[in-house]
C-alpha cells in the first residue's frame, strides 16, 4: 500500500498502470494505495465480478479494473473500455497481460511477485515503463526507485 501511495503521488491526467502478478500477489492492495495516495478516502475493492470500478472524489478520477474473469479479451470492447484506457483520469488494469493487445503503448507495467514462493517473505515489485518519450520513462523509473527506498529501505533493489 505505501508503494501505491508514493507513486500515485507521481501519476497524472492519463496515465495508464498495468498490473500482473499471481493470485494474492497485492495487485489490489497496490490500487488501495495508489488510492489513498490520490486522496479516496472510501473503501478500494477488486472489481474481479464487476470488471471495473470508478474513484471520482480524489486529485484524478480512477478507473479501476480487474479483467481476470474476461472468457477473452476481446469483451473488453463491450465495455467501452477506450473511455477509460485512454480518458482523463488515471486507469489501473489488474492482469493486464490478458489483455495486452488493448493496453495503450504508454503505460506503467508493474509485476508483483509473493515471495513466499522461494523461502522470503514479502513482495517483489518490478516497474517498467513503455512507449512514450525516453525521458518520461528515465523519470518514472527514477521515482519508482524513489518511492521504493522511502517504502522499503535497504529492501529496495534499483
């Protein structure tokens, strides 16, 4: 969560995250995060069932999906979903892989791993930045490390 806060700080007017992770990773505790760093003060929660949620009363609107329940990507058309990939708020896309030929070329890629799986505890969180200008790209990553070092310490790797 506090990772989420940092980088929402960071965030602006159409950006696009693209979150992936295993089950129970903390793709939605991140959106909980990105949330209240954005200034939501009411409850976050997967839209796994809904496939999207909207937060409209922080600094951004929010548009929050999940698409893991998708039978194909492609019913992300009848949801109208260029509104919000591309619209005027921030949209976060939980298992944004599945749907990777709609994800806009400039996006914030994020990859949470649990590390229980090989003996640690914790997460590991990996950042990418795609298309747009070489750099936003630098500065996105260089606050991200930021972020990370505030979050996590001597935890955090580069």
């Amino acid at each position: 969560m506090a990772f989420g806060a940092g980088l929402a700080q960071y965030l602006d007017e159409g950006d696009f995250v693209a979150l992936d992770g295993g089950l129970a990773a903390g793709k939605t505790c991140l959106v909980q995060g990105m949330a209240g760093g954005l200034g939501y003060d009411e409850a976050v929660t997967s839209p796994t069932f809904t496939l999207l949620h909207l937060y409209e009363t922080g600094r951004l609107p929010l548009y929050h999906f999940d698409v893991y329940r998708l039978a194909a990507p492609e019913e992300l058309e009848g949801l109208g979903y260029e509104d919000y990939f591309y619209g005027s708020g921030i949209c976060v896309v939980e298992w944004g892989s599945l749907v990777a030929d709609y994800l806009p070329e400039r996006r914030i890629g994020i990859t949470m791993d649990r590390l229980e799986s090989v003996g640690m505890e914790g997460r590991r969180i990996t950042v990418a930045a795609f298309g747009g200008e070489a750099s936003w790209r630098a500065w996105l990553l260089q606050k991200a490390a930021e972020v990370a070092r505030q979050c996590c310490g001597d935890k955090a790797g580069g």
